[in-house]
C-alpha cells in the first residue's frame, strides 16, 4: 500500500478493464516520472473524450456528432443491419472490408445475472428502426459466448413476426467463449461472408 494520491491513482487505474493491480502500479509510476506535459496532454485527451464523444442517433457507434460516418455514407447498403454489442465490434467487423451495410450497437449483451435485460440495451429502437426503414437482413453479431447466444436468440425471435426480413447469425470459425474484438480479420471476415439463417 501507498499513501494517498499514488494509493488513489492506482486504484483507479486497477477499476479499468483488462488492468491488474500490478499494471496499474506500473502506469501510475509511469505516470509520476512522466513529463508535465505528457500529464497534461492525457488529461485533456480524457476530457476531451468525456465533453466531446456521443452515441450515434441511429446506430448507437460513438460519434463527434450526431450521426456516426457510417450512418452518414450514402454509399452503405441501409436494407442490411448488422447488430453488434459494442462499438469496439463495429470496428472489428469494419476490418474485415467484408460487411458494406450500416450497424446497430446494443451497447451490451442479455446477462440476467448481472441485471442485465433487454430494457437495459437498445432493442427497442433496433425494432422501430427495421419498422421504420427498408430493412431486408439483420445480421446477428452478437459474441459468441453465453451473453451473445442468449441475445442473438433474443433477437431472432423478436425479429420473426416482421414480413420480409431475414435474420442471419454470423457463421462458425469464431471461438465459442471469445470476443469479435480480438479476432483476425480472416476469421471474421469469412464467418460474415458464411453467416447462417436462424
């Protein structure tokens, strides 16, 4: 344990995904030896990103206004939706060059133990928007884990009763209990381009 200001730091740092305690040590260290200005950039950057950054009115990605560049690009197919959990995953899907449609972030997935339910993501406005535009494909890309199954089969069902509309679930490759985040671009690549039907 540290005294005050270090011992805060690090805790702080430690509440970040994907942070130990020990790599929370190393930054906060990091950041003590570091140039004032290195410190005060970092700061700025932080606010910056807090001030600055919204959510797409349509699609949910983050976004500097008020729809996201994807949103915007007449070029991308609107009948196609592909409907991911995080923003990180629209990124992921995007450097598989394979997928020209528009997305749909949830902002999480069905996880009932963590109070987590569908009033909690954006499926209610999934649903208004396919009834609203001329949606003919929602591609489900969801992670293939537990959280994701169970949302993609969520989704299935509620997305069944509109006339018209096809609903596709990405194909294998991807492994069960994985992130979209952290595969290849091959792998994604070719479980888009061989999604299934539900």
């Amino acid at each position: 344990m540290y005294e005050g200001p270090v011992q805060d730091l690090i805790d702080e740092l430690g509440r970040l995904p994907g942070i130990g305690p020990k790599s929370a040590q190393r930054i906060a260290f990091h950041l003590l030896a570091a140039e004032a200005a290195d410190v005060t950039r970092l700061q700025e950057v932080l606010q910056r990103v807090k001030e600055g950054v919204r959510f797409c009115e349509v699609c949910g990605n983050v976004s500097a206004e008020e729809r996201c560049r994807i949103c915007q690009d007449a070029r991308r197919d609107p009948t196609v939706v592909c409907v991911v959990e995080e923003p990180k995953d629209v990124l992921a899907v995007e450097r598989t060059r394979e997928f020209r449609g528009r997305y749909h972030v949830l902002g999480g997935a069905l996880d009932p133990l963590s109070g987590v339910g569908p009033d909690q993501l954006r499926i209610r406005e999934l649903l208004a928007r396919i009834g609203a535009e001329d949606v003919k494909e929602v591609i489900l890309a969801t992670d293939p884990n537990t959280e994701g199954e169970a949302t993609a089969t969520y989704l299935a069902r509620m997305l069944r009763d509109f006339p018209g509309l096809t609903v596709t679930r990405l194909a294998s490759g991807l492994p069960m209990g994985g992130d979209l985040e952290f595969a290849d671009e091959l792998t994604l690549g070719r479980a888009l381009s061989g999604r299934r039907s539900l």
